[in-house]
C-alpha cells in the first residue's frame, strides 16, 4: 500500500516556482467552490475556496459581496497582504466598468485569491464552511504559500458561475 502511495505522489504534476509546470490559467468555478491552476487543458492540483458573502451572480458593483465573473489575469502580487499573500485580479474589466456606468455605480475593485491572515490562519480549512469575503476568492494561508510563487503577473484567471 505504502508503495502504491509512494508510486502515485511520483507521478502527479510537479508543482513548484523552479519546477517542470507552468501553471498559465486559474480557473475558479464558483458553483463548485474550487480553485485549479492548469497548464493548457491540463489540470494540475485543485483548492477548495470560500467566495464573497453573496455567492450567486456576478459582481455588479461595490458592496454587493459578490465574486465576479468572466476572464481576468493576475495583475499584481502583494506578499504582505492583511490576508497573508494576495493575488490582485483585474477586476473591473472594461465589461464590469460598461454595466456598472449602465447602472450608475460603481463597479468596486480589490479583487484578490487570498490566505486567511495571521488573525485568521488557525481557522484553517473550516474557513471554508461559509462564503464570508467581499469578493474574493479565498484559501488557507498553507495553500497561498504553496500557490503564490507559483503565479506570475499576467497570469489568466477565469471565473465561471
């Protein structure tokens, strides 16, 4: 059994900032609650996440607790985020600014992947219980650890409903 196990670990996708794998995509399916970093069509290690307080439903604007949806990239990193490390996302796209302008508000901004905080971190993975974010998408902080270097600015992230 131990061998199985030791023979599995050796062929799953190498995962690190110097490894084999680039990770070129993030998709975050909201439905789903998950987060996959992917090199083309493969996947290569998928996240359980908490999303904004009001899942359902595209991010419209400012306040509304929402996680956006559509296609973005990574467009900054912030190593000493209130949340551990942080992952910026470009929302708002020029789609969110057009709808918003349309409605008359606001379309909000700081939309990150982001850990738990030092605060926070002991929660672990029972952060995971209630979508409590104002948008953003959210994993532990050993899982940003691991995620973050992986990441390189411009990096594609698609979120779907």
């Amino acid at each position: 059994m131990l061998l199985l196990a030791g023979i599995s670990v050796g062929m799953a996708p190498r995962l690190s900032a110097q490894g084999a794998t680039q990770v070129d995509r993030i998709v975050i399916e909201k439905s789903k609650r998950t987060l996959t970093l992917m090199n083309g069509t493969e996947s290569l290690k998928k996240y359980k996440v908490a999303l904004g307080g009001q899942p359902v439903g595209a991010k419209d604007r400012q306040g509304d607790h929402k996680t956006p949806e559509g296609i973005y990239s990574v467009d900054s990193k912030n190593p000493n985020s209130q949340f551990y490390k942080a992952l910026h996302i470009s929302y708002p796209n020029p789609a969110d600014r057009a709808n918003a302008r349309k409605l008359g508000l606001s379309p909000g901004g700081d939309v990150e992947i982001h850990g738990l905080g030092s605060k926070w971190g002991w929660i672990g993975a029972k952060h995971r219980l209630t979508d409590w974010t104002d948008g953003c998408v959210a994993v532990t902080n050993e899982e940003i650890e691991e995620i973050y270097p992986l990441i390189k600015v411009g990096t594609t992230v698609e979120i779907r409903p």
